[in-house]
C-alpha cells in the first residue's frame, strides 16, 4: 500500500498542478477553455500510463469511491486511497501558489454564481457535477473492466475528462474530483473554502450512481 499511496498522492498533485496551472498560468486569454480541458485531460492520460500500473491512477476519490460502490476496491484501500489523494491535491494547489503571479488569491478554484465561470448558480452546479462524474465513472469502470480496452484506458480516460472540461468549465471550473476542489480551495479560503461543499457532494452522487450501474451489471458486457 506505500506504493499505492505514494502514486495516488503523486498523480494528484500532478493533476492539480497542471490542470489547475494551466487554468492560472495559462488562463482564458492565452490557452484558453480548450486549453484548460486539454491540460486535464493530458495529465491523466500521462499519470495513467506512469502510475496506473502500481494504484490504477484514480487520483479522485469520486474514482475511488465508484469503484468502491461497484466492488471493485475494499474500504480499507479506498480511505488509504482518500487520504493520499487529498495530501497530492493540497500539496499541488501549493506549489501552483508559488508560481503564480497572484499567488494563492486565485488556484483555479471550483465555485458557483459568483465563484462560477459563467455565473452559473448552484442548481446547476449541482447538476452538472453529478451527471458528469456518473459520465467520468461509467467511462473509467467500463474501459478497465475485465472485457475493457486496457491498453487504450488511459486515452479513453484522458479524452472523456476533456470533454467534461470543455463542456462544464463554464458551469462551476469543473471538479468531478472532491480532491481537486479541495487542495485550492483550502488555500484560497473565504468563497472558494464555503463552495467546496458542493464539489463533495455532487460528485460523491455520480459516484455511486456509476459504481451501482456496474454493481448491478446493467453495464457489464455479456459473458
């Protein structure tokens, strides 16, 4: 589980740096939402392929609890797997406020009406985050699945939390990844830090919405 732990907290971090960098370093003006979708979407397709083959690259407790639901991890492996990936997201959410420009007032940070891209209120955080993590889990448990593509995971992967980025970041900046939102957000604080609720529970719903459409097979391919 030490290997485990440390590829989940590393992945993470990467995640959280890169994609959320590529949103304050780079920003609308100069990669722009294309741009900050690719960089999400990248980063996992990087971290599958480096450190899929020691934890599964969950990098996401919503991951880790849709696989949980769908009996595919234990409790105990998924609350280690919490714990590294909370670590990873705080500490990449650090490192991207040492880099910036403005430091740690702005981290690429979830939110909703104010804190929301697009002005988007919470009714509508709500539910995009749970009908796009449900979305990103159906895609993760399906191609790793006994019958998935394996080889082709981490693309699949890789391309789907693209698309939810460049449909979604408007909407809320786009978690589906409870971890994500909370590393920035604890360091930013006041708004960001009040939201981040919503980028709990929202994405803990699609989880298990997912994790049970494959527990009850109804998404499972035929023997």
């Amino acid at each position: 589980m030490v290997k485990k732990f440390a590829a989940e907290l590393v992945g993470t971090l990467v995640l959280v740096l890169f994609g959320c960098g590529a949103a304050v370093l780079g920003g609308f003006d100069h990669v722009g939402q294309l741009g900050i979708a690719l960089a999400f979407g990248f980063a996992i397709v990087a971290m599958a392929y480096g450190i899929g083959p020691v934890s599964g690259c969950h990098v996401n407790p919503a991951v880790s609890l849709g696989a949980f639901v769908a009996g595919r991890m234990s409790a105990k492996d998924m609350v280690v797997y919490w714990i590294a990936q909370f670590i990873g997201a705080i500490i990449g959410a650090a490192i991207l406020g040492m880099i910036a420009k403005t430091g740690f007032a702005s981290l690429g940070q979830n939110g909703f009406d104010a804190g929301s891209p697009g002005g988007y209120g919470l009714h509508a955080a709500l539910v995009f985050e749970v009908v796009a993590t449900a979305i990103f889990l159906i895609a993760i448990l399906g191609v790793t699945g006994a019958k998935g593509h394996g080889a082709f995971a981490g693309v699949a992967i890789g391309i789907t939390l693209a698309v939810i980025h460049i449909v979604g970041i408007q909407v809320t900046g786009v978690s589906v990844n409870p971890a994500r939102s909370f590393g920035p957000a604890l360091l930013v604080g006041g708004q960001a830090l009040s939201q981040v609720w919503v980028f709990f529970v929202a994405p803990a719903i699609g989880a298990v919405i997912g994790g049970l459409l494959f527990r009850a097979k109804l998404l499972e391919p035929d023997a």
